[in-house]
C-alpha cells in the first residue's frame, strides 16, 4: 500500500524561495520549474518505494538523495 507524501508548511515555504530564487537568478522560470518537478518526482518515488528512502532522526521522515 502506498502512503501519500505531506508537504510541510516550511517545505512548501521552502520550495516557494529556491523557485523564486532560481528565477530571479536566471531570469527564467524554466530551469526552477524542471528542478520543482524533480522534487515532486522524487517524493512520488518515495510513496512508491518507501524502502528506498533513508531513514532520520525524525519520526515519520525519511530522506531521499536527488541526483539530477
């Protein structure tokens, strides 16, 4: 059985600030736009396969390394 992923407020904060970020830098949205799809693609592999995510330090979190 897959379990969603929940998206906390500070990540969500978070993900908000490198988009911006990544858009003011390049004077762009494309690239930030490819880098918040791979965050989303990555957590959609963590519901999927949730062994393959490494454990923390915190209850109910588990990490996940993205190489893009």
């Amino acid at each position: 059985m897959n379990k969603s992923a929940i998206w906390s407020l500070l990540a969500q904060k978070n993900l908000r600030k490198i988009k911006s970020f990544y858009d003011q830098r390049n004077q762009s949205s494309n690239y930030s736009n490819k880098l918040l799809k791979t965050f989303k693609d990555a957590a959609k592999l963590i519901e999927k396969y949730p062994n393959a995510s490494i454990l923390t330090d915190f209850e109910n979190v588990m990490g996940f390394i993205i190489l893009d």
